[in-house]
C-alpha cells in the first residue's frame, strides 16, 4: 500500500444550502444576471457578425452536450463528497459508452441507458476494492482504469463488434430507435400547440429574435434521458444536504473517525458512494452513445475530464457542477458552428473575465483579480487583431476548462478527508 493511514483532521465542514428553494434575494439575482448574459449574448452577436450565438440549434447542442458533463461531474461529486478521489471518470464513462453499444444493438435504446450504467460499475467496483480495501493510491488507481477502459473497449470491439454488419474495431453496430422527447406546450410546440419561439426567432426583431432562438433550444425536443440528467442536480442536492442518509454520505468525506464514532460504516459509505458515481459516469457514456445512436471509440472525447475540473471549479457543489458543466456544454455546442460564432464566444469570455477581475480588485482582491483581468484582455486583443484557424474552434470546450481553472477563485474548499484512507474498526496499522 502506498498511502499511510491518517485520521481526518479537523476542519470547519461545508456550509450546507440554508434553503434547497431559491429564496427572493437568490431569484432577483439569476434573473439580473439572465438579463445580463443576455445582453452580453445580444451585443456578441452583432459585434461579431455571428447570429448563431443565440440560434435554437445551438442552444439545442448545448442542451444535449451540457447533460453528460452535469452527469459525470454529479457522480464524481458522490464519490469525492464520500472522501474518495475519482480520477477515472474518463474510464467509467468509456465503459458506459461501450456497454451501451452493445446493450442499445441488442434490445434497443432504453437497455442502451442501463448497459452504460452497467459499464460504469464494471469500473467503480474495482475501484472501490482497490482504493477502499486494499488501501491503493487514488490517484493512481484512477489513471489506470482510464487506460484500461481505452484499451479494454477496444479490445473487446475487436471481439464483438468487428465483422458484425454495420460494426467496427472502432464501432459498434447502429443503435435503433430512440428515446421519446418532449417540447413545452404553448411555448416551443408540444402536444400539437403553436411554436411561439420559432415564430419569435423567425421574426428578426433585437431582443426577440435572440430570445426566441434560447428558448426554444432549450425547450424544443428534449429527450428523456436529458431530463432525467438534469432532474439529478437537485435530487442530489435534496440527498446530500437534507437526508440522514446524506448526512452520514458527507462525514465520510469531512469527519469519518466522528462518523465511525457514532455507529456509522465509513467503508460502506464510500463503497456505496464509489458506486452510485461510476454509475452515474456510465450513464453520462450511455448518453453519448445515444446520441450517436452508437459506440465509437474516443466518443467521451475528454469530457470525463472536463466533468472533474467541472467538478473542481463548482465547489464540489450541485449548484456549481451544473453552471460550470452548462459553461463547457455551451462552449462544446460553439466548437460545432461557424468559426464567428467561435469568435462570439471569445468576446463573451473577454468581458466577462474583464468584469470579474475588476470586480475582484474593486473589492480588495488584487491578488487573484490580476488572472482574469490579464486573461481578459488578452482574449479582447486576440478576438480584435488575431485571425484565428477555423479548426480551433473544436478545441472550445477543452479551452475554456482551461480558462475557468486559471481564474477560479481561491476559496474553493474539497471535503477535508478527501483521499485519505480510512482503518476499518479495529484493524492495525
């Protein structure tokens, strides 16, 4: 074993959400701050001649793009709230993807969805035996199934899939069929209703158009499967912050000798933990392979990763996992457009890094205001003066993880026993 056994030390423990309903104050601030990017959305349209910034096509990616980051980073929540590090996100999410080629080929969409929950739990239960029984790095442990799932999905395509009709070494066979999707009455269409939004993006008006084409993105054809993903921010929310059972969930990650005290099971705690989350990443690959209505190698394309660092970057909170996977989702969903709706975004990012390191400084920040502010300007100089490749545009997502993480601020807190071991009652160490 290579970490030696520690008792969490003592720390002052997360301040948990007073109210799970957003109070008035909180409302009056999304909506200033809706308005706000709004306006920010309005003005990046017209300065860089880019209308696709507010399309409902765009939108509609970035819906469908933002659930499998909100997904993998919520299941890395679970595990690292639990005081367990999980750096194999990657490789869980890899596993769904290939357990849901194969389910999806077989009996179709639905199973497509368990057989990428099945896959990432492949993963989480040999990560939970050899980081929380055996006592194995973390870090290391996570790594390797990311290397492992890479190699073993591919192995295993070689196995299944190649020489099938329709199947590669690299692919597996067409996923037929699809989940039911749902558009908002009265709104964007459903039930056989008026498109009001289509109307309003087809009309051509300021304002209008640009909010025509957002609502109607986000609410037109929504899978199922994409409402289920977003419903698990707030239970998830509910679980850890307003159940006994989350209580016990997070004391493991911030106190787990006090938890062991009081009768609690840390071991299981985080087992079940680990477990919740690799299936959770699973079910982020199940989305993927959904949305390509197959399994194709490299499909997860690193979001694994971007739903850590989303994860990191939201404080290890619901409410920051899903602003900061709707930031990466938005920006994946640019990388497909037109290379000035790439530019819009550079402009939006530029003011808004501008505003938050000023913001900082103002309030006696200097320090961490000087990150943002330099990073600011320097996208402000590159979207004025530097001609940009139209393939950049792809690296958007993986750019902006960049960015965000440069900038973040320092008050950022994990649990306090994360990635610590933990001796099973009794045991010697």
């Amino acid at each position: 074993m290579t970490d030696t056994v520690e008792s969490a030390t003592p720390s002052a423990p997360a301040a948990a959400p007073r109210s799970l309903a957003p109070s008035p104050r909180r409302l009056r601030a999304a909506v200033r701050w809706g308005l706000l990017g709004l306006g920010l959305i309005i003005v990046a349209q017209y300065v860089a001649d880019a209308p696709g910034i507010s399309a409902s096509s765009t939108w509609g990616s970035a819906l469908r793009l933002t659930v499998p980051i909100a997904v993998v980073a919520i299941g890395g929540l679970y595990s690292e709230r639990a005081g367990v590090i999980n750096v194999g996100l990657e490789g869980m999410m890899i596993g769904g993807t290939w357990m849901a080629g194969l389910f999806g080929w077989l009996w179709g969409p639905w199973a497509a969805l368990g057989g990428g929950v099945v896959g990432g739990l492949i993963f989480g239960l040999l990560m939970a035996v050899l980081c929380i029984e055996m006592g194995l790095n973390q870090l290391i442990v996570g790594v390797a199934i990311n290397v492992i799932a890479a190699a073993l999905a591919r192995f295993m395509s070689d196995i299944v899939f190649n020489g099938i009709d329709g199947g590669t070494i690299a692919r597996s066979p067409r996923i037929d069929g699809s989940l039911p999707v749902v558009s908002v009455p009265f709104l964007s269409g459903g039930l056989g209703t008026p498109d009001l939004t289509r109307t309003m993006e087809a009309s051509g008006i300021p304002v209008i158009t640009q909010v025509g084409g957002i609502v109607g993105g986000l609410t037109h054809d929504v899978s199922l499967a994409a409402i289920v993903g977003l419903l698990l921010i707030p239970a998830t929310a509910y679980l850890l912050w307003r159940t006994k059972f989350g209580l016990r969930w997070r004391a493991a990650g911030e106190q787990p000798a006090a938890l062991q005290a009081l009768g609690g099971k840390v071991h299981r705690t985080r087992y079940i933990a680990v477990l919740v989350g690799s299936g959770l990443a699973g079910f982020a690959g199940g989305y993927l392979a959904l949305i390509s209505q197959a399994y194709v190698e490299n499909q997860t394309a690193g979001r694994g990763f971007i739903g850590l660092a989303t994860l990191i970057f939201g404080n290890w909170m619901p409410s920051g996992v899903f602003l900061g996977s709707s930031l990466f989702g938005f920006s994946d969903a640019v990388g497909l457009g037109r290379p000035e709706t790439f530019r819009a975004l550079l402009f939006i990012l530029a003011v808004v890094f501008l505003l938050l390191g000023l913001l900082r400084i103002r309030r006696g920040a200097r320090t961490s205001g000087i990150a943002p502010l330099a990073l600011g300007a320097a996208l402000l100089v590159v979207f004025l003066f530097v001609p940009l490749p139209s393939a950049l545009a792809t690296a958007a997502p993986y750019l902006v993880t960049l960015a965000v993480l440069v900038v973040a601020g320092t008050t950022m807190r994990p649990p306090a026993a994360l990635g610590q071991l933990f001796p099973r009652k009794n045991s010697r160490t």
